[in-house]
C-alpha cells in the first residue's frame, strides 16, 4: 500500500503506553513550535503514547514547543498551556484533547466496568481521527511526504497487524506495493526490483540493484533479499531511485528500509502470535513471541523469537516423493535501548534469521495443472543471516545527530541437479557464498528559517564475497571455482532543500565517492589473482523542484544518478587465461510527479509519477546454455516507467486503494556478445500491473471487525534478454481474502491467499542446467488458509 492511504487510524498516533501507569517517569521532550495538532502528534510519537486529536480547530493554535525533562502529566499540561484546552485520559488509555469547560482539571475517566479495547484501534464510541502526517525518514531528513519531491511508498503495521503478518515477509511487500517485483526462486534466494531497473534473474557475485535496510543498518549488498519475518515491525517504506545522493552504490532501483519497533524504557510488555495454515492438503503453520523489558527507568531489552513452517506442494515423479519442497524459518531479534539525558540515545542489537528449503520449488514438462518434476537428486537451499548493529544518536541543539556501524555475516548454499540428460548418472552443482559485510554511516541533519531540511555526513562500507562452486557426484562433488571479491566504498554527501519563492522550493546534494573492487579466482587450478586497479571517483549529483499549490498537494520534477562498481571475469584456461574488467554501469532519472490529498483529513488521496531512466553498461549476473554462471555487460537500455496510486476513505471504517504501473524497458544499444538484441526488453520486467484493495473495519460493541481483500495484476515479462532465456512468464492475477476479530488484548485471524487456486506461472526458473529446455515453470503456491489467534499482554 503507497504511503498516500496508510495511517488508517491516526492520529490516534502511536503504540499504545499504559499512560496512567506511567505519568510519573520523565521522558526527555524536544517538540517544535508550529500548529498545535502537529505538537500534539510529535509530543505523542516521542512519550510513545496514543493521543486524539480529532479536533480541526487545533490546526489554527500555534503553541512554543517543549523541551525538557518532564512526567507526561507535566509535558501535556505545559504544552497546552493558554490554548484553551484540557486533556482527559479516557478508556484504552487513549488521551483526548478537549476544549476547556468552566472547571478545567486534568481527571481521568472512571474505570469501572472497563473493557479492554487493542492497543493499537480507537475504542468503540470514538470517531476515528483524520490520518497522520507522514514522514520520509528513508530521506534522511524526516521531511513530511507534503514536502517530499519523488515517489515514496509506505506501509504501515500496528503491534496486532505486524504479529498477524509478520510471517509472510517480503510477500506482504510484493502484495501491498506493485511496485515492486522478484524473482521467485524461493524464500531467501529471490531478487527484489523496483522501478523496472532490473539486471537478470541470476543470482551470482554482482551488487544488488536495491539497497535493503534494518533501521538505520544495510542489510545486503551483493546478496540476494534475506527476506526477514516482518514481526513486531512498525513500517516499511520504499523509495524509488536511483538514490546514490543518499545511499551510494547499489541503489539504482531504489531503497527498502524496514524500521524496527524500539524498545520502550519504563514498560513491561508481552504479545504473541500462533497459527496453523493448509496449503495444497498440507499442514504448516508459524508461531511469534515479542516482550519488551524494561532495565531502570532509562533503559530497555526487545525480544523477538519467532518460527515459520510452509508446507511443501512440489511432487517428484522421478524419485516418486510428495511435496517435496517444505520450508522452515526460525529467527532471533534483540535490541537493547538506553536513553540519556539531552536528547542522547544508544541502540544495539542482533538480527539472525534460518531460512532452509528441503528442495527447490519449479515444475516442469508440457503445461498442465499438475504440480511435479523430474529429477534424480534433490536441490536443497540455506540461507543463514547475521546482523549485529550499534547506533548512538544525539540532540545538538542546532541540528540531530546519526552514527550507525553494523556488521553482516550471510552464508548461502544453493544445490542444482547437474545430471546430464544423456547418461543420467546423478551430479550435482553446488555454490557456497560467504558474505561479511561492515558498514558505518555517521550523518547530521537540521532545518532552518531558509532551509527547509538538510542533511551531510560520511560512510565507508567494505564488503567481501566468497563464492566456492562445486561439481560431481552428491557424496563427493569436486572443486572447480573459487572466487574472492573485496569492495571498498567511501564517502561523503549532503543534501539540502531550500524555500525560494511562495510555495516554490529547490533541492540539491551529491555524494562524492571513492571506490575500489579486487577479484581473485581459482577456476580448475588455473589461479589468477587480479592486481587491485586504482581506486575510483564518482560524483553523484542530484536536483529537485517543487511546488505546492494547494495544501495537501505537491508537484516535482527531479534528476537523480546511481551506479554499481565494475566486476571482473575470468575466462579461458591455462596460458589462454585472461581477466575481463567491466566499467561500472551508471543510471540516470528524470522523474515528474504530483500527489494531493496528503493534508490530514483528506477523504481522497493520490499520485501520479512518470521516469525516464538511462542506463548504461549494464552488468548482469547470467548461466550459459550449459548451465554455468558468469558476468557479461548486455549493453545500455533505457526504460520508461509510470506509476499511479489512488486511495479513497471516506470514514473510518472504509477503505479503498487502486494502483498500478506502466514499465517500457528496452536494450537498444547491446554490447558486442549480444548483438542482435536490440529492443528487447530487460529481464524480469513485467510490462505492466495493478492492485485492487479494500478494508472495512466496523465495531460490533467492543469488538473490532477487520475485513479486507485484494486482487493484483503481474503483467508478461522474460526471464532472459537472448535465446534460449527469452522465455515468458508472469500473466497473472494474485487474490487473497481475511477476516479479523480483535476483542481487546486477543485476536482471532481467518486468511485465505490465491483464493481462485490459480496455478499460473510466476518465473520462468528453476535450475541452470536445464532452464535452455523452455519448460521450467515455478507457479503461484496454491490455495493457502491460515487460523491464527494474537494476544498482548
């Protein structure tokens, strides 16, 4: 869902505080002066606390902010000091903000009878409030989306939709954002695109074409999505590219950051989520555990323990097994919060995550509904990732402050069937990669009476990739490749937007990067150890405009770049070795766009968006007919890509969304090895796609009724930009269906995903040494029903 509908029920803002059970801790306060509904929701998201601010009069008072130490009593009592109002704090613990009658008083509502209502939804009685305004943390600045000029998606999770879908991961994503497309090889081995800018659909050594974030940590940086359960997760926000201002190499399609709940000081809190779901006969099921523990009264420990089993649906004909292709997740979440006094925060914690598939999940042979395959050994997948992360932040009075390192250690170990057709003696591929990836970014950000936001700061990332391959019988394959890559990138940016005229603003930046990538190989006791080249400079500029006529409403045009460093590839053997350099490929975007409706209230929202992007030298990760992998450069291409969003609620209980996507993406000026392919278009890039949703969420007394369903639309694409990989896929309609009943702490779930059983075929892949064949199919998995129960204690 983009960011112009979501926020359904604010600003009723923020995870729900027991606020009478702690109106006595302090909690250091910085509120800005402005409109007192915009205190209101920034005094609410930092005391993490629920307030109402239904009321559009509180748009007209202006108040002085606050700033200080003070118990949430002190702070709510200070803030709306001389505006005329009072507060009360009324059943589920909600703060309402209400006029001030003859007797003003700080009370609270009696308790008798009281039933509990979620944490996370207004209670029964209480109109829900106009939607919150939404801020584009991913930009560094914290810029409201009125104030932003590009494209931006965002979806949001209370505490119970999180539990309630967390297991789903980067598929609630891909449901929720048509913007977005992968390859679907399998949980923790697929490739995420955005935008259309799409490379192969290969795995291999290159850099991704999508930055992917924790917090304020990246995740990856050549490796496939890790695909995290997205349990107790407060949001997940896209921005489209390129973004090499900001986020440097890598981010050529753009930037997913999923940002993590923190852990709250002072509370003592308990939820959990199980559930057992049937796919295809087959039972599996996924279970979660948060808790939040409070250390004193300044400090907290998060904890979140989670287990996903997806049944498998795949059958082999050939070794005459049944559902062959079951999955098991299990993960471990900690973080740990300290908070000083000044506006001074410490976060730290651990990210693991297990994901493990007994065998991959294509079919193939002549198109039928079946869902079987042939093959004489099994093609297990692993993918075990590690991310440990510090991040300290600071208020400097004049500006804010953001210092994060992480450390990443990912292991994937991929196996194909390798067997030869004609002597069907079984052989396996096997690839084993390492990837240590270590990352600091340490950045300031400020505004100013001229300067509407700014952000400046500096980063170094070092990555190193080993790719062991293998090749031989399953008990006893043989060496025949390692490769070691080694890229170090530094460097400084800054950008900053500035109010020129009435309603017109410009922004600027660039990143100044300096680079350098190493390869060493062994291929088949041919060794060639690649000399570092000279490290690399690359400016990144980018430039944006704006206007805002009317509130609520933005239109923009803006330029961006991106740009991946250059691999390297062995080929020939012996005294015929030699190393191929490729040039870094670069992107640049032209983009024109407008959204309305972004003003708090707004019944009708929505945008529209056009980008033009040329991308040149374009690097990819590809098999040869035979099936082993290797790097070529396809050329330069260029691709047109339109996007609209239109999101309608006309009260509290009813919701509706329409969005899609026109994408034109043609290789006009190939390279040398692919002559002959000029106007095709880029792998994996589905022509076009839309996505119908719907919410209604009624009371029925103190009971809350979620009802939701979604249809989405996958357009044809091709796996491959030649012969014999120019095969089709996609073509598809995605359904799904739930129901929801939350009686206070507890929640009842009811799902159904694929709901007409569709077997169409999503990519056109499945395994490397027979993919030139043509009938390698991996389809929608089929009718999925979930029964799950949450509870928050």
């Amino acid at each position: 869902m983009s960011g112009k509908g979501l926020l359904l029920g604010a600003p009723i803002v923020c995870a729900a505080a027991a606020c009478p059970a702690y109106a006595a801790d302090e909690i250091s306060f910085d509120v800005p002066s402005g409109p007192l509904n915009v205190a209101l929701l920034s005094y609410a998201s930092q005391a993490r606390i629920s307030i109402d601010t239904s009321d559009p009069a509180l748009r007209s008072i202006r108040v002085g902010g606050l700033k200080g130490r003070f118990s949430l009593r002190e702070g709510l009592r200070r803030l709306l000091k001389g505006t005329g109002y009072d507060y009360l704090v009324s059943r589920g613990n909600v703060v309402r903000v209400l006029r001030q009658t003859n007797h003003p008083s700080q009370r609270v509502a009696p308790d008798r009878g009281r039933a509990a209502t979620s944490p996370s939804s207004p209670r029964p009685g209480v109109q829900a409030p106009p939607s919150a305004e939404i801020i584009v943390t991913s930009s560094k600045q914290n810029v409201a989306l009125v104030d932003y000029p590009g494209t931006f998606h965002v979806t949001s999770f209370t505490e119970g939709q999180s539990l309630h879908a967390g297991g789903s991961g980067s598929e609630v994503l891909l449901r929720k954002l048509p913007n977005l497309t992968s390859t679907n090889l399998g949980s923790g081995r697929n490739k995420i695109f955005i935008r259309g800018i799409a490379d192969s659909s290969f795995n291999g050594q290159l850099q991704s074409t999508v930055s992917q974030y924790f917090g304020e940590s990246r995740l990856t940086y050549s490796a496939p999505d890790p695909d995290l359960a997205l349990y107790d997760i407060e949001k997940v926000e896209v921005i489209e590219g390129p973004q090499g201002t900001l986020y440097g190499a890598g981010s050529l399609g753009g930037v997913i950051r999923v940002v993590p709940r923190l852990p709250i000081p002072g509370e003592f809190s308990l939820s959990g989520t199980a559930a057992m779901g049937a796919t295809g006969g087959k039972v599996g099921g996924d279970s979660a555990v948060v808790t939040n523990i409070p250390i004193g009264r300044h400090a907290a420990l998060r904890i979140v323990g989670y287990r996903i089993v997806r049944p498998g649906y795949i059958d082999d004909v050939e070794r005459n097994l049944s559902d062959i292709n079951r999955t098991s997740v299990s993960g471990l979440r900690a973080s740990m919060r300290m908070e000083f006094r000044d506006g001074l925060s410490i976060d730290a914690g651990i990210v693991t995550q297990d994901t493990g598939s007994r065998d991959s999940q294509y079919i193939d042979g002549p198109p039928s509904s079946t869902l079987t395959r042939r093959s004489l050994v099994a093609q297990p997948f692993n993918n075990d990732y590690r991310l440990a992360f510090g991040t300290f932040r600071a208020d400097l009075g004049f500006a804010k402050l953001v210092s994060n390192t992480s450390y990443t250690y990912h292991t994937i170990d991929t196996v194909f069937d390798a067997t030869s057709p004609v002597a069907k003696i079984p052989s396996i591929f096997e690839e084993s990669m390492l990837v240590r990836l270590l990352t600091h970014e340490t950045r300031i950000s400020g505004s100013s009476d001229w300067i509407s936001n700014w952000v400046s700061g500096f980063s170094i990332a070092r990555n190193t990739n080993r790719i062991d391959r293998f090749l031989g019988p399953p008990d006893a394959p043989a060496t025949i490749a390692n490769i070691h890559s080694e890229t170090l990138d530094a460097a400084l940016f800054g950008e900053a937007t500035l109010r020129v005229w009435r309603n017109f603003s410009i922004n600027g930046g660039g990143r100044l990067s300096l680079f350098r990538r190493t390869d060493a190989f062994n291929i088949e006791s041919n060794q060639a150890v690649v000399e570092p080249p000279s490290p690399e400079m690359r400016f990144l500029p980018t430039a944006a405009l704006s206007w805002k006529p009317w509130k609520g409403t933005i239109g923009y045009i803006r330029y961006q770049e991106g740009f991946r460093s250059g691999a390297q590839q062995l080929t020939g053997s012996g005294d015929q070795a030699a190393v191929t350099r490729f040039q870094p490929d670069e992107i640049r975007t032209f983009e024109i766009g407008s959204r309305f409706g972004q003003n708090a209230g707004s019944q009708l929202s929505g945008g529209l968006s056009y980008a033009y992007s040329r991308w040149n030298r374009v690097q990819a990760d590809l098999v040869t007919s035979t099936g082993f992998p290797y790097v070529a450069n396809l050329g330069s291409a260029h691709v047109h890509y339109i996007s609209a969003d239109l999101v309608w609620k006309p009260s509290s209980e009813l919701g509706l969304e329409l969005s899609g996507f026109q994408t034109i993406s043609v290789l006009d000026r190939p390279s040398p090895n692919f002559e002959g392919e000029e106007e095709e278009a880029l792998p994996n890039v589905a022509d076009g796609g839309w996505r119908l949703s719907g919410r209604y969420e009624p009371w029925i007394g103190t009971t809350k009724i979620t009802l939701d369903g979604s249809v989405g639309y996958v357009g044809t694409s091709v796996l491959g930009v030649s012969a014999p990989f120019d095969i089709p896929q996609g073509n598809y309609l995605d359904t799904a269906i739930g129901a929801k009943a939350d009686f206070g702490r507890w929640g009842l779930s009811l799902d159904i995903e694929n709901l007409l059983d569709s077997r169409a075929n999503r990519f056109s892949y499945g395994n490397p040494f027979s993919v030139a064949n043509g009938d390698q199919r991996t389809p929608l998995r089929p009718r999925t029903i979930r029964l799950g129960i949450d509870a928050r204690f």
